[in-house]
C-alpha cells in the first residue's frame, strides 16, 4: 500500500471516531436524553466538533491529501477517499475555525429551541436563532462557492453534486405541470376510497412487533441494526456494523408505522450492504441524500405499496389484527394505503403529494438565500405556497413553516435531495425491472433478489462511486425524471381509473 495512503488511514482512523461520537450523541439526543441534557450536550458536541475540525484540517492531512491527490498507484476505493477528503477540507479550510465551532454549538442548541417554538407554536421565539443560522450558512457559503456560483447553489452542491438551480428549475417545472393536473383529477375521485377501517384502535405493542418483523422481512439484519422509537423516524449510523432506525407509533394510523419502517429499513440496508473495505472510511456511507432517498423511496413506496408485496405479508397482518381486518380485503387495503390527498404536513404526504411539499420548500430556501425572502415573512410565503399548490391552507405555524427539523440543524439545501431521491428510484426501479422478475419475487414472500440486485448496482459502492455514475451505470443515461412521471401517472391513473 502506498506509505502515504497508510498514514493517512492513521488520521482518518481518528476524525472516524470522532465523527461516530458526534453521531451517537445526536442518536441519543433524539432517543433517549432527558430534556435538561440538551445544554451541556451542545457544548461538548461543540468541543468534538472542534476537534474533528482540528484533525481534518491540520499540516500534515494537507501534504498527505496534496501528494496523494494525483497519485496513481491508488485502488479506485482509496483514490475515492482522497477526493472526499480534499473536498471536505477544502470546504472547511476557508472557514474560520471559531466560526465552524461557534456554528456548530449553535447548531447542537438551535434544535430543542426550534422543538420548544414548536410545540408552542410560537414562531417568534424561532426567528433570532433561525436567523442566525441563515447568516452562518449564507457566510459559509459565501466563503466556499466557486467563481458565478450562487450561495444556494453552493448549499445545493453539498448534498447533492452536481445538482444545480438549473438542474433543479427544470425537474420542478416538470413536476408542476404534470403532477399538479394528474392530482386535481384524483381529488375529485376521493371519495372512491374510504380508509376508516384503518382509523379503527390499533394495539401499539402490536403495532411494534409487526413493524420489527416487516424489517425483518424487508433484509435489514438485527445482529448489525436496531429498532428505536423517536418523535419522527429517522436512519443513522456508526458504521455499516452499527446501523440504527427509529419508528414512531400512532393507534388510530397503523400504516404509519407500517411505511415508516420499511422506509427507514430502506436507508439502513444501504448502510448496511456497504462493502467492508469502506467501513469507517469517508466514503463508507452511501453515495449522496437524493441517493439514499432513492432506496428508502424504493423500498416504501414501489416495493412496499404495491399489492404483490402484500399477497404474502397481508395474511399476517391481518393475523396480528382479526378484529379490525378479518373483513378487509387485501385490494381494498391496498387501495387505502395508496390514497392520494393533499395535507398539510410533509412527512404525512403520500406518494403522489409528496414532491409537492419539497418543491414549496425549494422554492422558499432559493428566495431565502438567493432572493430576498427575509426569515420574519416566512410564515406568510408558506402558507400562499401551500394555497397555491395544493389548495390546503395551515391554521398554525405548528402545521406550517415550524413542521420541519432540517433548518434549525442548518441543513439548507438538503429538501430537493428527497424530492430527487424519489425520481431516481423511479430510473432505478425501471431499470430493476428490465433485470429482474419483481413482481414475482415479492410474491413468492422471498426479497433476496431485490435487495441482492440493490446492493451488487448501488449499495455495495457506498460513496465510492458518485450518484451521476451510479444513474449512468444502472440505466444508461443519466438522471431522466420522465421515469419518475411516467410511474406517477401509470399507478395514480390505474388505482383511480382516471
Ligand atoms: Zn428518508
């Protein structure tokens, strides 16, 4: 191995540990911490954070990454790591270390101060700290962005390379002129399917067996993972041997849960299906946001609402529920657990309104950091946003601007990344279909070939492989939402008969 590459691995060995502890705090905070930690749990987030910062950028990491950067003796895994090093600190190197750290204490506080406005609904007490967050976010950005490159674009670039405004217009554009018509004519027909048999009292402790086995099921592996429960589902992870989902309950909703988790379950066997030579490297992660929301999306919404998924697992759920399903056929159920209706919260959105969401979202972050959309106003372009698009209209901020955890974490820039994430499913997905029998594998209750075809095209590749080449390798072109609508209008126009 080339001596330098070995040395590096030392260091890298060292901002892994670090980044795992800052990881595992986050885990716990959302978990189980009591409220009273958050304050001190910030400041020593604050001083990992330092330290992660001080152990990326320092003397001897530059030489390494300068003379390792051209390098040609480098397997293509560790020529990866490189490129994702220097990119990760060439990004924080033009950032003044007590502003990083200083950000980053803000960041670990500013979320219990957002979940307090929140359960208030108090906007008011959000808007210092969420203003602060923009300044920060716009300044970094101002520090790092390339010659013509705007602020948001360099925000957008973070999470997903290579996808600019002008990407990102034209895929919304899209979505606006097909989706937006396709979902006036299913609300007219929404009165064809009635869901209240699933708003029937539904055992909590049940609810968590099944949803543990539909994990189970869908191949994450409880020797490497676990099952938690939070306030909202969430995926996070140590390393590809320490991966960690987490569900949330509701008595009167089953299919929450039940979608959930095999969302999540989706996120976590990307994790866990990275191949053992990345582990604890950089790129030991999966390849991008859009990327690892395109496995989620594709395990929830193409494998796990479709009736061939169902034939096999039905019975059992109606096992675990004869009182409120022994009547319940399984095609009025899956009828129910794909109706299309605009609401008012995202993570509530169903497959058709979803995109919806994260484009009044894209559309607000531009105007915030590009436009000149001021923090105090947000509430009102929200709620016109909302009106506009899907003809919904929230009473509060609670329901409104507030919903949402991502801007208090300073996570500007990462909402396209899911409304992506479902149009490449879609590429992916059509591309699966041409390999292999889908359908027939989920009938057969036996998922292997899915997720063995996911992990040898994506997940084995983590983040070696960039999500552009991943799209080109598994379809042939690059990213075409045309699959995307073309799945939207098949599904929506068969289930209601448009
Ligand atoms: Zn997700």
């Amino acid at each position: 191995m080339n001596p330098k590459y070995e040395e590096l691995m030392e260091h890298v060995e060292k901002t892994e540990a670090l980044k795992a502890a800052i990881v595992l705090f986050d885990w716990d905070t959302e978990t189980l911490a009591p409220p009273q930690a958050a304050e001190l749990t910030a400041r020593m987030i604050g001083s990992l954070s330092a330290q992660y910062f001080d152990a990326t950028v320092n003397g001897r990491m530059r030489e390494l990454l300068a003379a390792l950067k051209d390098a040609e003796d480098l397997s293509e895994a560790q020529a990866a790591v490189v490129r994702k090093l220097n990119k990760d600190r060439e990004n924080m190197e033009k950032i003044p270390p007590e502003e990083y750290r200083e950000f980053s204490e803000l960041q670990a506080r500013s979320t219990s101060v957002w979940a307090r406005a929140k359960q208030n609904d108090d906007f008011e007490s959000f808007v210092p700290v969420l203003k602060k967050i923009v300044d920060f976010s716009r300044r970094f950005a101002g520090y790092r962005r390339k010659e013509g490159q705007s602020l948001y674009d360099t925000m957008l670039d973070d999470y997903e390379e290579g996808f600019t405004k002008e990407v990102l217009d034209s895929f919304f554009l899209l979505l606006k002129e097909k989706i937006v018509p396709l979902l006036k004519k299913v609300a007219q027909k929404n009165d064809t399917i009635d869901v209240s048999p699933l708003r029937q009292s539904f055992d909590i402790g049940r609810q968590e067996a099944f949803c543990r086995f539909l994990a189970g099921y869908v191949g994450f592996d409880f020797e490497r993972g676990v099952l938690a429960e939070s306030e909202h589902p969430f995926t996070t992870n140590l390393h590809n041997h320490d991966v960690r989902i987490t569900n949330h309950y509701y008595e009167n909703a089953p299919e929450n849960a039940i979608f959930s988790v095999i969302h999540e379950s989706g996120h976590g066997i990307y994790e866990m299906n990275v191949s053992d030579d990345l582990t604890q490297t950089p790129v030991g992660g999966g390849a991008s946001c859009g990327m690892h929301e395109s496995q989620s999306r594709l395990m929830e919404n193409m494998i796990g609402r479709s009736q061939a998924f169902w034939e096999p697992v039905y019975p059992k759920l109606q096992e675990t529920f004869p009182e409120q399903l022994a009547g319940l056929s399984l095609s009025d159920f899956c009828k129910m657990i794909n109706k299309a209706q605009p609401g008012l919260i995202r993570t509530e959105a169903d497959e058709l309104t979803y995109c919806l969401h994260v484009m009044i979202r894209y559309e607000i972050e531009k105007d915030l950091i590009d436009g000149d959309l001021r923090v105090e106003d947000l509430p009102a372009a929200w709620s016109q946003k909302y009106e506009e698009y899907l003809g919904v209209k929230p009473q509060n901020d609670r329901e409104g601007v507030l919903q949402d955890i991502h801007w208090s974490q300073g996570s500007i820039g990462y909402f396209p990344s899911y409304a992506l994430g479902n149009a490449f499913a879609a590429q992916i997905y059509h591309a699966m279909e041409q390999e292999i029998d889908v359908d027939g594998a989920l009938r057969s209750g036996d998922l292997t070939p899915v997720t063995d075809w996911l992990k040898e095209k994506v997940h084995r590749f983590g983040g070696m492989r960039r999500t552009k080449q991943l799209l080109r390798d598994i379809s042939g072109e690059d990213f075409n939402p045309r699959y995307y609508i073309d799945y939207l209008t098949k599904k929506f126009t068969e289930i209601y008969e448009l």
